[in-house]
C-alpha cells in the first residue's frame, strides 16, 4: 500500500527546508524537477509586492513580456517557430538522482545574459517592425493614390466623352480608357503622351493645382480622394447639408478591401469625387472629409497631368517597394534567429519565474543566512529529497547544510493518490465531485470496474461496444503521437483523456451485448437454443414454442422473434438492475466500515454502519434474497401463480404479517421480524451517536480537560487539546475524525516532543444541538435514499431497454428493408444495399454509439456520485499540488494552446 | 409579479453585472493598493483582482494615465458586452445613458474647436461610451446653427438641442450654458422614459436621476454665483425634476447672492445636509460621489432590475477615480492624502 497509495491518500508530512540562501534557487529548481512538494505560504500577511523576491519575478514578468511581443511579430511575419526541438525541456519529475543531475539549471548568470538578449532582441525588433509598420503605411497610401488616380479617370473619362457629344468643349481631346492600356502606364513609362494637345497642356498650367474643371460650361472645383464604405452615407449627408445641395458628387467603390498598416484591420474603401464652387466650400469639404477620417489625393481631370502623377506615384512606389523589402528581410533575418532559440527561453523563464514565486512563500531565518521553507510530501519519498538536497548542496560547494526536518502538525494534509495513466481518469471522475478526506477509501478504485460495468448495461450490444472498444483502442495506441498534438480540439481532448475509460467501457458492453445476445440489435445463434419452434405450421398462425434445454450462456435467441419477449425482457431487466443497485450501493456501504475501522471510530460503527447495514438489508436485501428465490422456483410446474413481488413489499408495510399470495412458507412472520429490525434502526441510528459523543465529551470534561471538540470542526482542525498532556483524541471520535489517527501515531511516537500546533481557525466547542440537528438529517436522508436510491437503478432497465429498442428501429427502419430477393430489384439492390448500409452505419455511429453512449454514460457517472458515493464518501480533503515544473509547463502550454483557439 | 418573467431577457445580463459588481475592489484591496509605494507594486497588486494582467503587455514606465485609460478601456469594454446582450427595454435605457456621454463630449469637441485644439487631441480625450460616427465633424463647423443643422440633427441628442439654439456665440461660458441646458433636457428626458420602466427599475432609476439633477442644479447655482447671470437664465437650466425641482426651491436657489444663502436652501433637504460640510478636507465633489455610491450601494439590494446597469456603472467609475487617484498620490508621493479615496463596497 506504502508505494501504491490509491486506495488510500498516502502519508503525508508536513517537512521544513533549511536552505541556505545561496543556493536556494537550485534547490528550490531540484525540487521543481523532482515536483513532491506543495510548499506553504510562510508569509500570509505579507502583501504580494513585499515580498523577498518580488524584483527578480518582475524583471522575468517584463521579459516575458518581451517574448510575448517578440512572439507577436514572428507571427505577424509568419516565420515558423522551432517547437519540437526543445519539448524534452518539459522532462517529467523524476526521482532519480542522476536524472537530478543532468537537470542543472541556468546560472544566474546565464539567466541575465538571456534576459539581456532579449531586452536586445525586443529594442532591435521593435525598432525594424515600427519602421517597416511605417514604410506600410507609406505604401498603402500610395496604393491608394493610384488607386484614385485610376478610379477618377474612369469617372473623368466617361464625363468627357459625354461633352464631346454634347459638342461643346473643345479644350480636351477624346480619350478613352480602352485607347491606352492601363496597366501598361502604370508599370512602364511612356514619355510620349501623343493624344496631348497644346490647348490642354496649357489648361494644365493654369489649373494644376486648383483642380478646376469644365464641366457643361461652369468652371467647378473639385477634392477627390478615399474613405471608409461605411461613412461615405455620413459624408454625403453633412456635406449636403452645409453646402446646401451645392455639390456634385460621386463614388466608385474599391472592390479590394485596404489593410490597416496599424491595427490589420481590412476596412472597404471608396474613391469619391466631389464638385462644388469656390475655394471656401472646398476648403470646409476638405475639413469635414479630414475630420472623417478620409484621404484626400491630388487629382487632376487633365490627362497629361495624370500620367505625370501616375508615373510619379509608380515611381515612389517602386522606391518604397524595394525598400520595404529590403526592411522585410533584415526583420526576418532576425526574427528566424529568435523564432530558433524563443522556445527554449519561453521555458527557462517561465521555470526561472516559477521558482522565485516559490521562494516568495519562503520565510527569512532571523540571521537572513537561511530561508526556512515548509510542505507537503509524501512520506515515501522524503529520503529521495533528502539526497537530492544533498547533491546539490555538495555541487554548490556550500558550507552550509541543507536541513530537512520532518514537523510533526495537526494540519490537515492534502490528499494525494498516486495514480497512472489508466488510473488517473477514473480518478478524475470521483476528483470532479469531491477531494477525498485525508486517508479516507478512495471511491476511485472501485469505479475502474464499476463505472464501465454500469455503462455497460445500460449500452449492452456487442457491435456497438466493439465500435467504442475500436475508436478507444486507437486513442490508447496512438497516445504518444497524440500527445505530442498541439492544439487538440476539446472534444477530441476530453476522448483522449478518457481514453481508458472508454476502452473499458467497450470490453465491458461487448460483454453485456454478449450476455443480452445482441450484436446491432440482431441476435446471435451461437449455441443450440433451449425452445424448439413447431414445425408444420401456416403463415399467420401463432405458435407456442416447447422448451427442449437450457440455453448454456446468456440470452436464448429464441426470444428474440417471439411475441412475448418484450415482457420477457422487461421483467428480466429490471430485476438485474434491483440486483446490480442493491449489490453496488451494499458494497459501497461496507467501505464506511473501512473507514471508521481505519480511524478507528467505534462510535461511527456502532451508531451509523450497523444501523445502517441492518436497515439496507432487512428490506431491500430481502427483496433481492426473494427475487432470486422466485427466479428459482418453477411455478409452472408447481401450478401456482408467481406472487409479485412489488405488491409483497408494499403489503409488507401495510398490513405487517398478512400475506395474500404466499411465496414460501412462514413468510408472514419473517416479515415481521425484518420489518421490526428496519424500525429499530431508525431511533438506534438516530440517537445513539448524538448520546454517545456527548457523554464521550462530559467525561472528558470531568477529567479536566476544557473545551473538548466533540463535533464536526474538530475532525478537520486537529483533536489535540491545547495543553501539554500529548494527546487526547480518543475523544475526538465523532466521524472517524480524519486527524485522530494521525495525531495519534504522531503523538505516540513523539510524545514529549514538541507538537506545532497552529489552527487556521479555532475548533468549535461541543454542541449537542449541532450534532442532534446533523443526525437527524442523516438519519431522515439515510431512510429515504435507500428507497429512492434503489428505484434510481432501475434507469438501468430502462436504458437499456431504450437502447435495444432504439437499435431495433433503425435497423428495421433502414438496412432491413434492403434485403430483398434479386428478381424484385434487380441489380439496383446492390445499390440500395450500399446507401441504405452508409445510412444505417452512420447513424449508428452517431445516434446509437455517440449519443446514447454520452447518455449512458452520463447516467453511470450519477450512479456512482449519487447512489454509491452517498453511502461512505466525505470528500472534505484538499488537492495536493505539488511544486512541478512539469505540471506548470505543460499547463502553461494547454492555456496557451486553448487561447489560440 | 415582474421578477416573473425578467429572467427570461434579463436574468443573464443581471447575472453578468452582479458578477461585475463582485469583482470591484473591497475596502481591504484598497487598503492593499494604498501601500503600494510604486506604480509597479501598483500593478502587481491589481493583478491580483478582477483587472487580472490588464498592464501586462504595457512596456516602459507606467503612469497614472496610462493605468487610467487601461481601466477605462475595461469599463468600456464591460459596458459594450453588456450592451450588446441587451434587448428592450434595456438597449434603450443603455442608449440613454450613452447621451450622457454624448452631451459631454459634443461640449468638449465644441469648446476644443473654439479654442482651436487639435482634432486627434480633442478625440482622444472625448468618452468612448459617448462616440457617434459624426463626432469628428463637430470640430467643422463654428456657430451652433450649422453645427446643428449639418451634424447635431441626426444624432439622438438633436431634440435636445432646441432650447439653446438662440445661442449666437460660442465662448466658454456660452458652451457651459448649453451643457448644462443639454442636460436638463436630457434628465427629463431620460426620468420620463424611466418612468415607463416596470417596477422596480423605474423607482430606483428615477431616484438616481434625481439625485443627478439635484447635483446640476446645486453646481449651476454655485458655479454660477458672481457672474452676470441673471436667476431667469439659470433657471433655464435646472432640471425640473429632483427633490430641489419644486418651483420654491428654485427660485430661492437662483435668487442666491452667495453661497451661505444657498446652504441654506439645500440643506433643507435631509439628505443632502452635509453636501456643504468643508470638514475632513472634503470637497462638495467627495460628498457628491459619496451619496451617489450609498445610492449604488443601495440599487443593488433590488433584485429584477434595469438600475443594477447603472448602478455597476457609476460604481466602476468611481473606482477608476479611486485607483487613478491613489496612483497620482504614489507617483507624486503624496502618501498622507492617499486615504482621500470612496471606497463603496
């Protein structure tokens, strides 16, 4: 049991460190490595930035800062980070000394060279990201001159060749778009404008820089330039309103969405162009556009001023071009550097900060030479710290020793159950309704059989349990790949937790299927049937079938087509499940003696497992006992009708000592005697206990001691009186009170010695109204579970009826109508047989194995918390959380991992 | 019979502001915070509470502005969340709210235009709970007319607007004038919405927003003494609801020549007896926000309410206030008047 611990918690003691400052950090690391120990906060009072080591978590909380933005860019730039490389750095704790060995941590030296290389980094960088976020921004607004440029030519082009129709403008020649190739202007330069006119040039010197045009005759100003889609609405409102309706406007839209060089956001743009008089009203249409938030570019409705500013804008562009990438890769360059060595930093320091928060729970010595550390261990594996310690303290060459002392405490030790990867999810189960009390029976055990077995009858078909055995069976074997997975979906993630789970889940409905003679509802005809079926008969005549022999294992399959084997079933289904719920929550029961017997609480046993016991079993123990017996007896044979049982157990209460339909002889009277024990319980459970510990609690008294803790707050607060007399908790004995027999050996085996004692808060006294009221509702909600409890299993019946129905339907519903004979179909029945097989898999897979398995397990899972755990489970324990750097890293990394998601 | 079937639209936002009204700081935490001798001892002690690692990608120096709009940008980002969960009437009730806002900051853009600030400036100090899309604009125009015929109109405040356009020029007094006549209109506005609220939300909202009114009208009277305003011009101002609405009240308020005159006058209502009161080197202002955090405090003992919405929100303010405070008083060093902070909860 020493090494093992998972049916109960291990031995926990309470250890302080004595390290000598120095050397604290690579103790503090071995410790982290070797993940044993839940130190305790030592400085409780003492706020968070008064503490000793306060400064060195924040220079490493800035560098991580640092990574963090470092990180942000590499993203940005998609440059691809190394991550396996450095994933033996999450190494699991170990115990093994030369492993210790290896797991030097960084000096401290080592440890400021790194942070002053990424304070570097992160300068560099930033630097190079702001000025390439800049020259973006450049080029986007370039991008979006052209853009203008090209967009109001359209619109200009379109306005001219409309007055040339009109014939009234002779100032500018025809142009239209598709005379020139745009794209080609916009790449290569052509110096010749040849559809320029020396009238036009002219205009162009007059008007470059009013931009004013004809347009029908009036001589109109215009801006011209982007803004966001969605305010062009807000645009053209206020500027109708302050000019009046002066204006001429108009919009293309840029079917490309522009990119926000400073936030990445992609926001739709539209080119406007707005007509108005004046220099006055253009000017307060500029401000309204700025204050808008708009662009304005220079345009010009003259051809030859186009081009120049198009050749402009290319050529400034192909300038910011090159540049921008010459930028680009110099970033890179040295964000590929980071991206290679930014993993293992993000470890390091992440440890590094784990290890000085820890060393914040520390106390200083009076003479600051030592930090005094205290916590949990378990108690096994206290000589390897022990020796871990040692090496490091002779690695360092201290003079000082380590100190490592076993304290002797009435704290409550976490509990700590070492499990594995097979047991750990079963455990998981039980953890996520409650921490079991220190050393109590761990309720985790047992469900590794019992959890899958009451799946498995509520899911009992062999085909289906075989498809969850197979996808489970993949889980288990792929665990590895699996596990090295980043960013696991959190269904997927909570199957591969569970993946033993269900891969017991399977086997153990492949059994039950086999038992209930169902594969995908079919049944199976593996042995010869006990009924024979008449033979010579007409169709449509019913047949009664003659039983020949026993069917040696299961279900006969002869049930399967006959009329009455719902009825069959039914009946048959709900007795088991009585059993199965009578057997688990007896079972469950008898670990409540375990434990009182483990705390050797002899008031527990006598005032709530006896009374306890007598009353489960006197009524529902003898309704299994007669449920078998019934099973047992041919009452065919005998000519009788079999008595019901329901009715028997009712009548039992009512009208005590009548039977009407007789089961065996002297019924009446056995009923009675069962009856009388079930009633004498109720008082015996109620009272005996409340008496018992308040008479424990007046003799303590008597003796002279003051303010024994009787009650509940003793269990948890320690049972030690605050005198000096050792120990006094063979009146603490209230429910196996947790600490008693811990105090006990410890104050056994250190009797004179000096014993901390220090209550988080102080123990209440006795108080018999308190544990009267307590009693009364155990015993009132220990009479009335066992009845509601009982009847809870029968959703076992009905489950599993559900599902055998359910399978039944689909498969007729589906598959079954495809067997038909070849000269009604034809070939198409092979077609028929292909989809409607696709059809009936499926929505097997789904319906029957996904989402009835959730329900069935669902429904395993209450019976155990509320049913069984009920009937022993106290559950007030607390999680040991031991100092890991394994759990804080890989923790680390599944939050990291579901923020991405 | 109202708490009936509140859950069905509102159980989840009352639940949502319950648990931010748990996550303000308790009088212990800013026992804790007023220890801090560094604006990072500052931060690591917030780290602790609800704000969690909000300074964490914060690089360089910290600074009471910075852990300032930080807080804000929580606030915001609070009141947006909830917002966007709101149906009626609710969504209504947090657009009234928002005008608030508004109306401050279209007084901002106004009196930052008239002294030729900076556009982007200007933005930046503006509310975010108080933005509209046209609120740039404000900064075109420069009479009141045509800022409220190009702009003002189509934002929900126009209705508010039609008492002050006689205003012909804008200066600082001018501005203040329309603010606060804004807001006159405002909180009669926002008290008779309030008032079709399903109780109790109407009863505890109205009760705020009389207090909010009193508060105006108490600083228009003592802002407004010693200057050429004449007691009809004030009494444009003042909001006809409150417990300092009634017609005597007002017009012995107005007529007040000085501030002993006006003492008197409020303090003839029990509650606000010691607005007034210099002692414990409290100003008006600190009297003001401690009444209106008792007023909070109480709000949340109602259950199946709108008023929760407003009453969190005032609260969260005045924690910003607090921590901002407490900050100026570290990176100044001033650690004897640190205590001068309202904690409510």
């Amino acid at each position: 049991m020493s090494d093992e611990s998972i049916f109960r918690s291990a031995d926990m003691i309470l250890v302080q460190f004595y390290i000598a400052s120095e050397i604290s950090r690579d103790c503090v690391s071995v410790l982290g490595e070797i993940g044993d120990v839940q130190f305790r906060d030592m400085n409780k009072n003492v706020n968070s930035f008064q503490r000793s080591f306060v400064k060195e978590t924040r220079k490493f909380d800035d560098t991580e800062r640092q990574l963090r933005y470092l990180e942000s860019v590499i993203a940005k730039q998609q440059v691809p980070i190394t991550t396996t490389s450095y994933d033996d750095m999450i190494r699991s704790s170990t115990r093994d000394l030369e492993g210790l060995a290896n797991r030097n941590p960084p000096t401290t030296s080592q440890m400021d060279a790194m942070v002053e290389v990424t304070g570097k980094y992160e300068v560099n960088v930033r630097q190079m990201a702001d000025t390439y976020d800049d020259l973006l921004s450049r080029q986007s607004d370039l991008l979006e001159h052209r853009t203008v440029l090209q967009g109001t030519r359209t619109f200009f082009d379109a306005r001219l060749s409309l007055e040339v129709q009109h014939g009234n403008s002779g100032m500018n020649h025809i142009r239209l778009s598709s005379d020139v190739d745009e794209e080609s202007i916009m790449i290569e330069e052509s110096s010749d404008q040849p559809l320029m006119s020396q009238d036009a040039e002219s205009m162009n010197n007059d008007n470059a820089n009013n931009s004013e045009m004809n347009i029908l005759g009036s001589n109109m100003s215009f801006i011209s330039g982007t803004i966001d889609t969605d305010r062009f609405i807000t645009l053209e409102k206020i500027l109708w309103r302050s000019l009046r309706g002066n204006l001429y406007m108009n919009k293309v839209p840029i079917d490309e969405p522009i990119t926000d060089p400073k936030t990445g956001e992609e926001h739709y743009r539209c080119i406007f162009v707005i007509f108005t008089h004046g220099v006055r009203l253009i000017g307060r249409c500029r401000k309204i556009v700025e204050s808008l938030e708009g662009k304005l570019f220079e345009v010009s409705p003259d051809y030859s001023v186009y081009r120049r500013q198009l050749s402009e804008v290319n050529d400034k562009l192909m300038d910011l071009n090159s540049v921008l990438e010459h930028t680009r890769e110099r970033l890179v360059l040295e964000l590929k550097e980071i991206a290679l060595e930014i993993e293992r930093w993000k470890i390091q320091i992440t440890k590094e900060k784990a290890v000085y928060s820890t060393m914040n729970l520390f106390d200083y010595d009076p003479t600051r030479r030592c930090l005094i550390a205290e916590g949990w261990l378990p108690k096994d594996d206290l000589s390897a710290v022990k020796s871990a310690l040692r090496d490091v303290t002779e690695r360092c060459g201290t003079d000082i020793n380590t100190v490592v002392n076993v304290i002797p405490t009435n704290r409550t030790p976490p509990t700590f159950f070492r499990t594995n990867k097979f047991t750990s999810a079963f455990q998981s189960i039980v953890d996520a309704y409650g921490i079991a009390s220190y050393q109590e029976v761990n309720p985790g055990l047992p469900a590794i059989v019992t959890f899958p077995f009451m799946f498995a009858i509520m899911f009992g078909d062999l085909g289906h349990g075989f498809l969850l055995f197979l996808a489970a069976l993949t889980l288990v074997l792929k665990e590895k790949s699996i596990a090295r997975m980043k960013n696991r979906e959190e269904i997927f993630d909570m199957a591969y937790t569970g993946r033993y789970i269900l891969l017991m889940m399977g086997l153990f409905s492949m059994y039950t299927g086999f038992m209930y003679n169902d594969l995908f509802s079919r049944s199976m005809t593996i042995f010869k049937s006990g009924w024979k079926w008449p033979s010579g008969f007409k169709e449509g005549e019913s047949i009664t079938a003659t039983q020949s022999g026993v069917y040696p294992i299961g279900i006969d399959y002869a049930w399967h087509a006959a009329e009455n084997s719902l009825l069959f079933a039914n009946s048959y289904k709900m007795k088991l499940s009585i059993l199965m719920g009578f057997i688990h929550m007896s079972y469950s029961l008898q670990f409540s003696l375990v434990n009182s017997w483990f705390f050797k609480s002899r008031i527990d046993i006598i005032g709530t497992y006896i009374p306890g016991f007598l009353f489960l079993h006197s009524i529902f123990g003898y309704l299994c006992v007669t449920i078998i017996y019934k099973w047992s007896v041919d009452w065919i044979g005998k000519d009788k009708v079999a008595p019901s049982l329901l009715n028997m157990l009712i009548n039992m209460f009512l009208s005590p000592g009548h039977v009407d339909e007789p089961l065996y002889a002297g019924q009446g009277i056995v009923q009675v005697i069962l009856l009388s024990i079930a009633l004498v319980c109720v008082p015996w459970m109620l009272l005996y206990k409340p008496l018992a510990l308040k008479r424990q609690n007046d003799v303590a008294i008597r003796l002279g001691y003051i303010n024994v803790q009787g009650g509940a707050a003793a269990a948890a607060a320690g049972t030690l009186d605050s005198g000096n007399s050792g120990s006094i908790s063979q009146v603490g004995g209230d429910d196996y009170s947790l600490l008693s027999t811990a105090t006990d050996n410890l104050s056994a085996a250190t009797m004179t010695s000096f014993i901390i004692e220090d209550y988080d808060e102080l123990p209440e006294p006795f108080n018999f109204g308190d544990v009267m009221v307590n009693q009364v509702i155990f015993t009132i909600e220990f009479c009335l579970n066992s009845v509601s409890h009982t009847a809870s299993y029968l959703r076992l019946w009905a489950l599993s009826l559900a599902h055998n129905q359910l399978s039944a339907v689909l498969w007729s519903m589906t598959l079954q109508n495809s067997f038909t004979s070849f000269s009604k179909r034809g070939v198409l029945g092979c077609f028929v047989v292909f989809f409607l097989f696709g059809m009936w898999f499926v929505l097997t897979v789904a319906v029957l194995v996904c989402m009835e398995g959730t329900s069935a397990m669902l429904h395993s899972l209450r019976l155990h918390w509320v049913e069984a755990m009920s009937k022993h489970f106290k559950g007030e324990g607390y999680q040991y959380e031991p100092f890991s750097f394994h759990d804080i890293l890989t923790i680390k990394q599944d939050e990291v991992n579901g923020n991405i998601q | 019979m109202e708490g009936l079937f509140f859950n069905i639209n509102d159980g989840f936002i009352e639940a949502v502001v319950r648990g931010y009204k748990n996550g303000l700081l308790s009088s212990s935490q800013y026992v804790n915070l007023t220890q801090c001798d560094t604006l990072e001892d500052l931060k690591l002690q917030l780290s602790a509470t609800d704000y969690g690692n909000f300074l964490s990608n914060v690089s360089g120096v910290l600074s009471t502005s910075i852990i300032e709009s930080k807080l804000n940008d929580n606030l915001v980002s609070q009141f947006r969340y909830l917002k966007a969960q709101a149906s009626e009437p609710l969504s209504t009730l947090m657009d009234y709210i928002s005008y608030g806002y508004m109306i401050d900051n279209v007084a901002l853009m106004i009196t930052g235009t008239v002294h030729e600030r900076d556009r982007s400036e200007m933005l930046e100090r503006c509310h975010p709970l108080g933005w509209f899309d046209t609120l740039p604009t404000l900064s075109v125009a420069t009479d009141l007319e045509s800022l409220y015929e190009t702009v003002l109109v189509d934002t929900p405040l126009a209705p508010y607007f039609h008492d002050c356009l006689s205003v012909d020029d804008l200066d600082d007094m001018n501005i203040e004038i329309i603010r606060n006549t804004l807001f006159k209109a405002y909180l009669e506005d926002f008290s008779d919405f309030a008032k079709t609220l399903s109780s109790p939300s109407d009863e505890v909202m109205c009760r705020f927003l009389a207090f909010e009114a009193d508060k105006r009208s108490i600083n228009i009277c003592v802002n407004s003494l010693n200057t050429e305003l004449t007691p009809e011009d004030k009494l444009k101002m003042m909001p006809g609801l409150g417990r300092l609405s009634n017609p005597a009240f007002q017009h012995q308020m107005v007529h007040s020549d000085d501030l002993e005159q006006l003492k008197i006058v409020v303090n003839s209502v029990g509650e606000y007896k010691n607005f007034f009161d210099e002692s414990n080197d409290k100003s008006m202002e600190d009297h003001f926000y401690e009444y209106e955090m008792t007023l909070c405090k109480n709000a949340f003992t109602q259950q199946f309410t709108y008023s929760t919405i407003w009453a969190f929100l005032r609260s969260k303010e005045q924690e910003i206030r607090n921590i901002a405070w407490i900050s100026e008083c570290i990176s100044q060093n001033q650690k004897d008047r640190i205590n001068n902070y309202i904690a409510a909860y």
